[in-house]
C-alpha cells in the first residue's frame, strides 16, 4: 500500500475510460487519450495498479508498464499548480482487471465532477482568427477543444469572420442552456462579447442604456478569455499569465472572480463597456498609429509607441473627477487585489445592501454583485497640458508593465485608479516610463504623475481650434471624440477565473542557481488504497 496523497475533487479536470488495453501496443493508453495535446507539450503520466502494485510517474512512454490484454484503466486528468500563477494538465491512469471495479470508479469520479456546481455545462465560444499572430483556432484545437471533450462540456465555436461577428451573434442566437461565453483572442474580442451580452440584458431587462441615471443589469452568465490576441491585458491581469492552458483551466474548473466594468458615455450616450484601460494622449496615438500597422502583428505597437515617443505631444484639457475612498489614496501602501480580497468583498457587501433597495421588476434582472452607487459627493477639476489621461479599472498589468499600471487596483471595489502624466520634458517622460517598466508604483513619486482613485471622470478638450486631439483607447478600441464621461458600475460581469494568488513562483535566475538548488514545483498529493470491493486510488 502506498503512502496516503490526496487530488481534490475541484482540481479533477475530467475522467475517461479505456475499454481494454493492446498488449501488443502498451503505450496506446499514452498516446490515444488525448486528441492533439502531444506529450511533448508538458503532460505528466502516472500510472498505478488498482489492484495495489507499484506506481509509476513519467513524461514518457518508453518506461509504461506492461499491461496484461485483460487490463482496462481509466484515466483521471487534474489541474496542478506550476510556477508563476501557471497551472499544468497531469493525468494519473488506474488499471485492473475487473471491468466492473473500473466500472464502478469511473462513474464514481463522474458523480464527484457533476457535483462541483460552479463549473459550467454549456459554452458558447468565438474564436478570433486574426488576432495578433493568428494563432486561436491552433490554441482552441491544441488546448481547448481537447478538455472541453474530457470534462464532458457542451459547446458551440463560431470563428468570427468580420469585426463586430461575436456582438451581433449574441443579441440574436439562444442562451437558454449557455452558462458561460468564451472569447479565444484578444482584449477587442473579449470586448465584442462584453458589450454585446450587456446590451441584450439591458434589452430583456428593459433598461434603457442611453439613461445615465439607471444602473446597468448584470448578465447572469460569466464570460471567459483564453488569450490569442495582440494584446491580452485581461487574461494578465486576473490571471498573472498569459499561458493558454492555464486560462482554460479555469474556466473548466468553474473558477469566479467579479469585475467593475466602466461605463463610457458622450452625454448620456453609452458608446461602450470597458474592464481594463482608458487612455488618452500617449496611449491613445499608439493606438491610432498602429491600427495603420496591423500587418505588422503584435509588433506595432513597439513601432507606433517609439514613433509617438519621439514626437512628445500633450494635450491641453480638463479633468473633472469624484467619487473615491474617504481616506487619501496611496498607491504604494493600499493592500493588493488577491484571491479572496476583504476590500472587494466588503464592496460586494455595499452591493447587495444597494440592490435590495431596487423596486422589484428591476432587481429579478440583477446578480446580487450589481451595485447602485448613489450619489459620489462634489466634482473637482485639474487643469493643464497632459501627456497621458488614463482610468485603470484593474491593474492593467502587462509586458510593458510587468507589476501594471496601477499595481494596487482592485477587480471588484467600485473604484478605477485615474493616471495623469503632466507635461514634462522629454528626459523625465522616459524615466517615468522606465520605472514603470522596472519599478511598478514608483512612478507616482515623481512630481509630474499622480494616481487616484475615482468613481466617476470626465474630460473636456481645451486645445486652440486649429490643434488636432488625441483619441481615446478603451479597452484596445478607438473612440474618436475627445470629450467623453466614465463611470465605474461594481462587480457588474463575472468572469472564469480566480484572480492573483498569493503564491508566486518565479524561477531562480541563472546567477542564484549556482548558490541554491532548484526548488521543485510542490505535487498534488493522490490517495492510493487496495481492497479487492472497492475502486483503489480514491480520490478525495
């Protein structure tokens, strides 16, 4: 008997069953179980006899053991952590001779599966095959489709053949069975299926958008991102990675986090829903000069953003702000945003308590995160020339800013940081840009950038007549008109995922690995038993 290890069962991705093994081919178990996931592609093997025998773990085939052609198996495919908020597919395979034992534990895994009531059933998926290298139908097929089939998810793809394909589908096709949709490319495609099931449930709810005195509803179903686009902020930051499988992952396993989403408006106008990042000035002529250098992939942007770098343009305008928390924000010492956050559950608290106060024909329509903030106290004003206006939403982390953004922001608090850049020369613009690089946060110390939290923005323009404006970039889309209000709505949509752990797991550079020795990633424990009446291995 071996040592008692344990999978839990919400880490169980899915189970399948061999009918026999080829004792001429013993390695056809290896090979045959999972579609086009290749070994080479990070998978663990391992194997042990139902009947009590020794167990064996291996990435390769050439060590399996020798099966008996009576032997039938079933193979348990779990989620495990990896390094630096990644996770990794293993499978461990149980053998024996008894069909009906193996029987008997296959169904047994399935009933534990169907239990877990948070994983989704039915997916409704659009796959982008444009998007940044053009690599999301190779990663649906390599990473998604493959699981979605052990899981025993239902689900519909629909590769998009034109821009706004996923927004229009959605306000037409049925999502009675659907409880989740999945967007398989970048910040712009997750956007097309977050406006688009915002604006039907604003349609079924019969709420009119265009009122910006009523809140919006929240949409019953939770959407996902698997990341394939150019830009991929999202994925990033409630992820910490930008690896596939690792999204896909948490989808299977039903994972939740609840997200603000900012409401961008002309007037009372809603133009679109952001969940990442509003900028104007610098970030908004990346935008506009990379959208002429599409061909160029995800590289345009380091093309456009050296081009605009050198041309060092700001902008003269107003920014009015409200709302915020009581006490003077600090971007460097306010806690971070991870899983299991006291700040965004105590503003999902505030929630509930504002949505039970909503006449009832409106609140059957809302998840209790949807939130009625009431009024946001008195407008202040700044003033000047502006290199860059930005709203976080979230820490929009990425690989320009590895630690984001606005490294302290929060998913669900009801609140967006506001980032200002004052006009300065040329030489400080850069070290400002290098401490965001290198030093996350830092940059709010020098005396030009300040960050605050807000509830509410809106910008007007003051540039002469014959002066041209920059646009704003929301969420990877452009918005031409310069003078535009936002305004954050709390918890408003809930995606796949489980936010940032408080577990990071950066491999030791090369210089400290010849002081230290590597650390192994810890191994989910597996719980082995033998008793010839019931199913060995239980897994717990």
């Amino acid at each position: 008997m071996r040592g008692r290890n344990r999978i839990p069962v919400s880490e169980i991705l899915g189970v399948k069953r061999e009918p026999s093994l080829d004792a001429e081919n013993p390695e056809s178990l290896e090979t045959s179980s999972f579609g086009s996931i290749n070994k080479g592609d990070g998978l663990e093997a391992s194997s042990t006899d139902l009947l009590g025998s020794s167990a064996h773990t291996s990435n390769s085939t050439s060590s399996a053991p020798k099966c008996n052609v009576k032997d039938f198996a079933v193979r348990v495919y779990y989620a495990q952590r990896s390094w630096k908020h990644r996770w990794k597919l293993c499978h461990v395979t149980f053998r024996s001779t008894d069909q009906a034992l193996v029987s008997v534990f296959y169904h047994a895994i399935r009933q534990a599966i169907a239990a877990e009531e948070n994983r989704p059933k039915n997916l409704l998926i659009f796959i982008n095959p444009y998007g940044g290298k053009k690599q999301a139908k190779k990663i649906f097929e390599k990473h998604f489709s493959p699981l979605l089939h052990i899981s025993g998810i239902q689900y519909e793809a629909i590769e998009t053949t034109r821009a706004r394909h996923a927004y229009d589908h959605l306000q037409t096709c049925d999502l009675e069975d659907c409880d989740g949709i999945v967007a398989v490319g970048g910040d712009g495609m997750f956007s097309e299926i977050l406006n688009g099931i915002l604006i039907r449930t604003a349609r079924e709810g019969k709420i009119n958008l265009n009122d910006a005195s009523i809140e919006p509803l929240s949409p019953k179903i939770r959407l996902g991102m698997v990341p394939a686009g150019s830009s991929n902020a999202l994925s990033q930051a409630s992820n910490g990675t930008l690896d596939p499988l690792s999204a896909v992952i948490h989808i299977i396993l039903g994972d939740r986090l609840a997200l603000d989403v900012c409401a961008v408006r002309k007037g009372g106008l809603l133009l679109q829903a952001a969940v990442t990042f509003m900028g104007y000035g610098f970030v908004g002529d990346v935008l506009s000069v990379s959208e002429q250098l599409r061909c160029l992939g995800p590289t345009r942007y380091l093309v456009a953003g050296a081009k605009v770098l050198f041309t060092h343009r700001s902008y003269k305008g107003e920014v009015w702000y409200r709302g915020g928390p009581p006490v003077p924000f600090d971007p460097l010492s306010s806690p971070p945003c991870l899983t299991g956050c006291t700040v965004c559950k105590a503003s999902h608290l505030k929630a509930t308590l504002r949505q039970q106060s909503l006449p009832q024909s409106a609140s059957s329509f809302i998840s209790p995160v949807s939130s009625n903030q009431g009024d946001l106290g008195e407008w202040k004003c700044m003033s000047g020339r502006f290199l860059q206006v930005g709203l976080c939403v979230s820490t929009c982390d990425n690989m320009h800013s590895p630690g984001g953004l606005s490294p302290r922001a929060h998913f669900g608090d009801g609140h967006m940081d506001l980032l200002l850049v004052k006009k300065t020369s040329f030489f400080n613009y850069i070290r400002f840009l290098l401490r965001l690089h290198f030093s996350a946060g830092s940059q709010y110390q020098m005396s030009f950038a300040s960050l605050r939290r807000v509830q509410e923005m809106k910008y007007i323009p003051r540039e002469d007549p014959n002066q041209t404006h920059s646009i704003w970039n929301c969420d990877g889309e452009i918005q031409a008109d310069p003078a535009l209000n936002f305004r954050i709505h709390c918890q408003l949509v809930e995606i796949f995922s489980r936010g940032i752990e408080d577990f990071p797991r950066d491999p030791p550079s090369c210089f400290a690995a010849f002081f230290s020795p590597l650390k192994s990633p810890p191994v989910l424990p597996l719980s082995f038993s033998s008793s010839p009446s019931s199913p060995s291995g239980h897994i717990i």
